[in-house]
C-alpha cells in the first residue's frame, strides 16, 4: 500500500485507480490491509467502483472471505 502513504494522491484524488481499474479500497482489501481500508471508507472512497473485471471492493471481500470487510462494505452500502 505504498500509494496510500502518499499523502499527496490522497488529497487529490481519492478515487485513483491503477492500470487494472483497482482503486486503493480494492488494493487495501486483497492486500488485507483493512486498518487501511476502513479509513478509506470514512474518508468517502466509492465503495461501489469496479474494476477492469467489474470486481468490486465487496466482491473482493467475498473472495478472499474477510467477514470483517464485508459486514463494513455492507453496512455502509445499507445507509444510501
């Protein structure tokens, strides 16, 4: 998650997405970096952004089964 250390990308665009159309979140989450992901969330990333395989943050918990991110992703997708 060296790109979420810089702080710079951050402030500009939250919603980056690498040459695969991973944004940090998706990064975060296959990298169970989930400290990382949750502050994410709270700082307003789309949790719902697809990537070039239509994989979302959420389809990525599931994969990976990380029970933890996917009752975060799902609370948050419930209060829209």
């Amino acid at each position: 998650m060296r790109i979420y250390k810089q702080k710079n990308i951050l402030e500009r665009n939250i919603n980056y997405s690498n040459a695969y159309g991973r944004n940090l979140l998706q990064e975060a989450i296959v990298s169970c970096e989930n400290t990382i992901a949750v502050d994410l969330v709270n700082k307003g990333i789309d949790i719902n952004h697809q990537d070039k395989k239509e994989m979302s943050p959420l389809d990525f918990a599931k994969q990976i089964k990380d029970m933890e991110m996917i009752n975060i992703l799902t609370d948050k997708k419930s209060k829209f």
